[in-house]
C-alpha cells in the first residue's frame, strides 16, 4: 500500500529532534497534517512554525513527558479521540550511556518506560482504533541492533527487539484489517541521542553512520513499498528473508508434549 493514500494527520513522538523531526519535516512536506509530540515545547513549536510556513500544514504541538503514565495518557487520548489522525510515528527513545555492566539501572528503567512502555501503549492504541476504524498505518522505530544483541548494551538492545516483535506480532493482527504496520531499523543515524546519552559519536567509524534525512528517506521509502520490516543500509532483501525464512524453521518444533531425546527426559508414569 503506498503511504501516498494516507493524507490524514500523522502523529509523531520524539519529534523535537533527530529522526522524529525530519519525519515531521517529510511527512508536512507530503502534506499531513501534524501533532508533534516532545517535551521540549520550545522546540516543537519552532518546528512547527517553520513547516507551517514552508508547506502550508496544520500544525499541533502536544507537549508530553513520555516517561510519565499521565503524560503517555494524553496522547493515548489523542489517538484515540482525534478521528483525523491515521498516522502514528512512534519514535520518541533515548540510547545507552555505555555498556550494561557500567550502565545506571535507574537510568534503563527510564529506557524501557520510554523505549519500550509508552510505545507499547501508543502502538496498541493506534492498533485498537485504526483496526475499528478500517484505516491507518503504524511507523515503529526500532534499530538493527534488535538483530545483533551481542554487540549493544543489552536493555537498550531489548527494548528495540521489543519494538520489532510487537510489530510483527501487531501486524499478523490487523494487516486485514485496512492497517498498515513497519518497523524501521536503523543503523548508526547522525542525530543527538549519543550526545544527550553523553556518549561521543566521533567514537564510531563514519562509514557505518547515515545521514538522518537519508534514513528517513529510505524510511518512506520502504513505506511506499509496503515493507513490514524496513531495514535502511541493507543492500540485499533477500538477506532479511533468509533470516525470517530460518526462523520459520523452527516454527513447527517449538511447542511439543515432551522434551527433545536429547535431554534424556523420560515420559512421566501416568498414575
Ligand atoms: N540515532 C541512531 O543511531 C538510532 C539508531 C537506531 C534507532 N534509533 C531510534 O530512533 C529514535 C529517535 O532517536 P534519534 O536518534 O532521533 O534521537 P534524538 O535526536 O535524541 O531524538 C530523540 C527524541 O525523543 C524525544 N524524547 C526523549 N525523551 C523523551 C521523553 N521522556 N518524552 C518524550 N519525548 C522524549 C526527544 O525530545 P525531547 O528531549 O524534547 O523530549 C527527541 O525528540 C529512538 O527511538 C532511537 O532509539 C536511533
């Protein structure tokens, strides 16, 4: 389905920067309508200006602290009220201060009440009513490390498995229903989230790092095309099948009424 159909009004969290910025930015341009979400309402509202301006959009700001229950309600409410809206991008994340062993667990618990919790809640939300409504589509920024576990800090690597599986799962749920779904995985993107971590970017190899418009592009892109799973750097197509083709694999084998002869497990006496 090409993203063209939907001209309705996007949503988009996390949107005072970086990625959920240039989405703001590409998605007015295509001419939605827009409710940005961030805390940073100083920010937003400049956005806002500049793309109203330039394109000629409505533009909302929702100011919302993502980590807070009430907040996430707000917007929760929103998507669910506002009948325009048939778009979400649920963007809004932070990334790791290093490695997990040095990480502070005060600060991964707020990880996953942003990265995984409020976009578990916004997802399902815009689920629930685009599914009743027959119409709307669904961005999930996710990341390639959801793919590579072993080379991240684990809670952050989590967190984005979490948002690739709800989108696979959310998918298999309503892609009848007249709703589109993606998660987007990105690979090392120039925005700020390394430095707000305060962690250097200088730190990473330039070649493995994408500029931000051109991920968003590749993004849309990937939209257009209908992609589930939207990978940006991946040349070959066929390797993400591969992948998925493997898992499936297993599929027929992962829920049997007894263990594998290998675990020498002997079948329980009926008594
Ligand atoms: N950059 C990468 O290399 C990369 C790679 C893969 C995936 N991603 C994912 O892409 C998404 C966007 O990240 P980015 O790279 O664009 O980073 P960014 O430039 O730091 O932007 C993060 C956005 O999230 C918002 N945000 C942070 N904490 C929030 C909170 N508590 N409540 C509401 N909004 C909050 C920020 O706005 P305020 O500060 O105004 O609230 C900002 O708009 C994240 O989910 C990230 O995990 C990034």
């Amino acid at each position: 389905m090409n993203a063209a159909v939907y001209k309705g009004t996007a949503l988009v969290t996390g949107a005072s920067s970086g990625i959920g910025a240039t989405y703001a930015d590409r998605l007015a341009q295509r001419g939605h309508n827009l409710v940005l979400v961030a805390r940073d309402e100083k920010r937003l509202r400049e956005l806002a200006a500049r793309l109203g301006t330039q394109y000629g959009v409505k533009i909302d700001v929702l100011r919302a602290d993502l980590t807070s229950k009430e907040d996430v309600r707000t917007v929760e409410k929103r998507l669910r009220e506002d009948e325009a809206i048939e778009l979400l991008v649920n963007n809004a994340g932070i990334g790791p201060k290093g490695p997990l062993l040095n990480d502070d667990p005060d600060y991964l618990d707020t990880m996953i009440d942003l990265n995984v919790v409020a976009v578990n809640r916004l997802a399902v939300a815009a689920a629930q009513v685009f599914a009743e409504r027959g119409r709307g589509a669904i961005i999930n920024i996710a990341s390639v490390v959801a793919l590579v576990p072993e080379r991240f800090n684990g809670t952050y690597n989590a967190s984005k498995a979490f948002v690739l599986n709800l989108t696979q799962a959310i998918n298999a749920e309503v892609a009848d229903k007249g709703v589109k779904v993606q998660a987007v995985l990105p690979g090392l993107t120039r925005t700020e989230i390394f430095e707000r971590a305060g962690v250097s970017s200088s730190r990473f190899d330039p070649s493995m790092v994408m500029d931000v418009t051109d991920m968003v592009d590749a993004a849309l892109a990937g939209f257009d095309q209908g992609e589930l799973i939207t990978i940006p750097s991946l040349p070959d197509p066929r390797d993400w099948q591969a992948f998925f083709e493997a898992r499936m694999v297993l599929a027929p084998n992962l829920s049997h009424d007894r263990p594998a002869e290998r675990y020498g497990v002997r079948r329980a006496e009926a008594v």
